[in-house]
C-alpha cells in the first residue's frame, strides 16, 4: 500500500433548498474538468436527487476516463422517500434537509433504512450500469453500513470528521484521521476481533486540522482570522489560505507516520464554485506538485480502499502530528490510533498533557444499530477516559498532565510503535511510547490527571490501580501499574519505576 495517499472526494446533491437559485451544476462541471486536465484521480458521490436531473446524468454518463470514480452520496431527499411509499417529513419548503431524523438513514427503521438503500442502488443501476463499490455520507448507521456491504459489495465508505455538535450530528471519540475496519456494533469504532469486523473500511473526511480541529477556538483566542471548520475544504478560510494549506501538507505528509499518512479533500457543491474556486486549484496545484516529484499518490476512494484491503487484515496503528503551528503559536500535537484506543498528546507553551484519550470496545454499541432517530440530532460516540473538550467546564480543566514542565518534543517511528522524546525544562530527557495496547512513561515523573466538571465526567470508582467508568451504562477500565492518590479534583499517578497505562 502506498505510504502517503490523498483522495479528492466531491459530493454532488441536486437541490439546495437554502438557496434555491443557486448553480449547483457548475461546481460539479468544474471539478470534473480539472480532474480532467490534470488527469487526477477523482470521486464523485452522487446524492439521489442528482442523479434525478438530466445534467448530472448526462455529464457524468459521458464520462469514461479510468481516473473519475462514481459512487453514492447516501443522504434522503423528498423524492426518494416517496419513491418507497413513506411520507416527507422534511421542514416546509425543504426537498432535502439536513436535520439528521429526516434526511439520514439514521431518521428510519432498519426496514425502511434497507428500502432506501435499495431504490437508490438500483437507480444508480439503470444509470450507468453497475452498482456503486463507494458510499458516503456525514453519518452512516452501521446496520445499514453491514447490509450494502453483503447485498452489493460496496468496498468502502467515507464519513464526516471528528466534531461535536455542528449540523446535526456530533461523531466523537473515533479515529481522529485514517482508515478503520468499523466494528459490527458501532460505525465510529475499530474492530478489535475478526468477528466483530466489517470488512470495508471507512475513511474520515476532510482534512481535519490536527491542532485546533479538536477544539476550534480554545487555543487560538478571538483574534484570530478564521471562520468556519478547521479543515482543508476549499471553501473555509484555511483551505484557501496559501500558508496554512503549505503547513497542512508538510504535517501531513513530511513526518515519519505508522502504517501510512492519509488525506482527504474535495468539496460538495452546495458550497457552490464562487466560493470554493480559489482553494481548490490551488489545493490541486500544490498536490499535483507533490505528486508529480513522487512525494504523495493520487487514488479513487476505490483504489484506496481495495490497496487497505489487500495489506491490512485489521486496523494497522496510524499517527497524525503538527508539531508546528500555522497561528504561529506554541502548540504541538500527536495523534496516535489504534484499533484499541484513540489519544493526543498535547503540548501547550511548556505544559505537556493528554486532551483525549478515547477506549475502543467493539461491544459498545453505537444508538441507531436497530432503533430509529426521532431527534432532530444525531450523536455517534465511543468509551471517554480523558475528554479536555466535554468534561472541561466552568473553568475545570480535564487533563492528563505530565508533571514536570516540557520545552519540547520530537518523534520517532519504530517499527509499529510510536516514540516521542521529551525535553524537560530542567533539562533531562524523557521518552513516552505508543502501543497498540498501552502507552509506557519513561523518565517523566508523575502524571496529574485533572478530572475537569465532576459532574461531566463517567468515573464511577477507583480502585487497586484502576479508574472504573461508565458510560451509556457501559462499563470499562483505565489500569495502570502505578499508584492512583485522589487529592481534590485531580488523581496522581505515583509509581518509582516506569509507568503504563493499559487499555
């Protein structure tokens, strides 16, 4: 499998009743002719209701270039849901609308959910001829995730980005960039054990940004000049600055990385080409660059997900690192996943700590598997044992926090396990290495691990050097070899030798 990949995804709808008079052909018109020129491997989703309009049809019919990918853009629109022989329930004036409970599969009964699926799959059919091998869309319930890939052989899926409660769906605690078999339970969640794996990946879109992605404002302050989600779509202040867009692609593709580096990008044309032309050539153009001097590959989500397939038998361990700042500020961040959990290590000035650290259980199981949505909002999750975003509040600050001051870190790959070497402001070294199933602490103390808003947080007991949680009813366990001391809102972790956490 290639080592560092990118894949341009531009999802097409076929109204947008927000503006009706909008031109949402153009956009589409316009990618297309780029890939074209540049012969860049691209995927177009295609939601139903474009499919529906003769343009969409006949521009994508027409085209037989081996490098354009079509696939499915799976979200509800009027005219399919009557199509099947259920009433709109869509707001007045709202052919499609994004409220999760009607234009999401998540919004129907799991019957209801495999109609859907069918009509929309069997019109893509009487269009080009063959079935769609790709599927996206912001969210995706795992039942019906599982029914396209037994009925149709569909290869592999996309779904939105790391974020909480923006539109109508928050999808939290999962692999924060990358490729994952999900688990049969719950979408957001790696597979541990081969039983419990869906064999289709799923990739996560569209170029999060690895610092300030996780927490928008928190580290950045009211100055700064930004607007909208911190990603590489070209529609948002920082898929079109040129600065910001040279440092997204040296963190995401200079570092050493575990298994491989992978980026999406692309843009769905309701955004409309006024207001995302800018970004995306000169995204193109910069990534064509690296591409031609051989420093990243072009694929179809297909190509990519059929490669992960063939070299990968389960989720590999996979790292995303910005150890810069485009703001220009003193922050450095490391993602590290597994298909056991999800942490970032986080530096901030000389304070270096853990915002997240998220435990996978392919038992934990997502909230739609075989229930219907009648919420207008949707939530998809995993099992939080560190959570800086949620459980911070009223100026409780949730951290897992190394104790002595940090002037700086660095990091190594080796073999399948991630290093980062610590310098201490004092002067002495330390080294913190990510497992697949643990994270060992050499030479960095004690670790304080502030629990933020207690009324937040899942922790249920303490007990023999283990924090015993629950969440949703779930219960699960951060061990560790060191002592826990409780004092006030905050738990030490004192051990004279070396200390792990497990998970």
């Amino acid at each position: 499998m290639n080592k560092r990949i990118v894949n341009i995804v531009n999802f097409v709808r076929g109204i947008e009743p927000r503006d009706p008079t909008s031109d949402l052909f153009l956009p589409t018109k316009m990618q297309m002719e780029i890939a074209k020129a540049e012969r860049i491997p691209t995927t177009f989703l295609l939601q139903y209701d474009a499919m529906l309009r003769d343009d969409f049809r006949s521009l994508f019919l027409k085209e037989k270039a081996p490098y354009i990918e079509i696939g499915v853009w799976l979200e509800n629109c009027r005219e399919l849901i009557e199509k099947i022989g259920l009433k709109w329930n869509g707001r007045p004036g709202y052919d499609w609308d994004w409220y999760a409970n009607v234009g999401f599969l998540e919004g129907y009964t799991t019957s209801q959910r495999k109609k859907i699926i069918d009509e929309v799959f069997g019109y893509f059919f009487s269009i080009f001829g063959y079935y769609p091998r790709v599927v996206g869309s912001w969210i995706l319930d795992v039942s019906s995730i599982k029914y396209m890939v037994e009925k149709y052989d569909v290869k592999g899926f996309c779904i939105c980005r790391e974020q909480y409660a923006v539109d109508a769906y928050t999808l939290w605690g999962g692999f924060y960039n990358g490729v994952y078999y999900p688990s049969k339970n719950n979408m957001l969640c790696p597979a541990q054990s081969k039983e419990n794996q869906i064999n289709a990946p799923i990739f996560r879109m569209l170029g999060i940004d690895p610092i300030y992605g996780y927490d928008e404002w928190k580290y950045l302050g009211d100055e700064a000049p930004h607007e909208g989600c911190f990603t590489l779509e070209p529609a948002w202040y920082s898929g079109q600055n040129n600065d910001i867009v040279d440092w997204y692609l040296k963190e995401y593709f200079s570092r050493d990385c575990l298994s491989f580096s992978h980026l999406t990008t692309g843009q769905e044309n309701s955004f409309f080409w006024p207001n995302m032309e800018k970004g995306y050539r000169m995204q193109i153009e910069k990534l064509k660059k690296l591409a031609d001097k051989g420093h990243i590959v072009f694929e179809t989500l297909l190509e990519t997900s059929i490669n992960f397939a063939s070299a990968y038998k389960s989720t590999p361990p996979q790292t995303l690192m910005a150890l810069s700042s485009w703001a220009k500020r003193d922050h450095k961040s490391i993602w590290y996943n597994s298909k056991f959990y999800r942490s970032n290590l986080f530096l901030n000035g000389k304070s270096l700590y853990f915002r997240d650290i998220n435990l996978f259980n392919d038992q934990y199981k997502e909230r739609y598997i075989n229930r219907r949505l009648k919420k207008w909002d949707a939530t998809y999750d995993n099992l939080p044992v560190v959570d800086s975003r949620i459980w911070s509040e009223n100026g409780n600050e949730c951290a897992l926090k190394i104790e002595n001051n940090a002037k700086d870190v660095s990091t190594k790959v080796d073999g399948d396990n991630l290093e980062v070497d610590v310098t201490f402001s004092n002067g002495k070294k330390g080294k913190i290495i990510f497992f697949e199933k643990r994270i060992k602490f050499i030479g960095c103390g004690n670790l304080i691990f502030t629990l933020g808003e207690p009324t937040k947080t899942d922790i249920v007991s303490i007990k023999n050097n283990m924090i015993n949680y629950s969440h949703r009813n779930f219960m699960y366990s951060l061990a560790t070899n060191a002592e826990i001391i409780k004092k006030g809102n905050q738990l030490e972790f004192v051990s004279s030798r070396d200390i792990e956490l497990y998970f």
